[in-house]
C-alpha cells in the first residue's frame, strides 16, 4: 500500500493530546500546527486572535474554518491523527454515526 492511501480503520482508540490553556482559558495553538474544528474536520491552523481560530480544511481546502476556542471542543492534532480522521471519518463514534451521509468524506 502506497503511503498516500488509507488504510483498515483502527481499533478504537482515544486520540488528541491535553489541552493547554492560556490565562484567559484559550487553547494554545499557533498558526502551523493541526487542530479538529466543531464539524470534524482537521484543518490547519493559520490564525488565532480574539477568541477564534481559524484555519484551512485538510479534507476539502475549504476555508476560513473558523471556531470558538472556548464553545467549539477545538482540539491538537498530530499528523498521524489527521490522517486517520481523513481516512475514516471522526474518531468519536457518536458523532460519526450522526454526521449527515451528504457531507461524509469518508467511505
């Protein structure tokens, strides 16, 4: 399998790293590093100010992706958590389940 094709999906696993908070109770993240938006998708992250990020979709190039820090559940990807969302779908199984089959990129 060439490294650019997904893979069998993998057990059950819990993904993500700890949050850490700034003094006003924002996640730390700068423009560079991989975060998951409120819609699953992860997205690369090109902005914070104010509250928001805002990135760029690693699933469909669609952007500005922009989330509440505190209200969003915005979290911390690594390169190989991103993949896997691209590959299967959320790695929560209650959203997945829920997501609307039109907008699913996952098969």
């Amino acid at each position: 399998m060439s490294s650019n094709q997904c893979g069998p999906e993998p057990p059950n696993k819990v993904i993500g790293c700890m949050a850490k908070l700034d003094e006003s109770g924002d996640l730390i993240i700068s423009p560079g590093e991989i975060y998951e938006d409120c819609a699953y998708h992860p997205c690369l992250c090109i902005g914070k100010g104010d509250g928001q990020v805002w990135g760029i979709s690693l699933i469909d190039g669609s952007q500005p992706r922009t989330c509440d820090l505190r209200m969003c559940g915005v979290r911390i990807l690594s390169l190989e958590e991103a993949w896997e969302i691209k590959c299967h779908g959320p790695a929560d199984a209650e959203a997945k389940a829920e997501y609307p089959p039109e907008h699913r990129w996952w098969r």
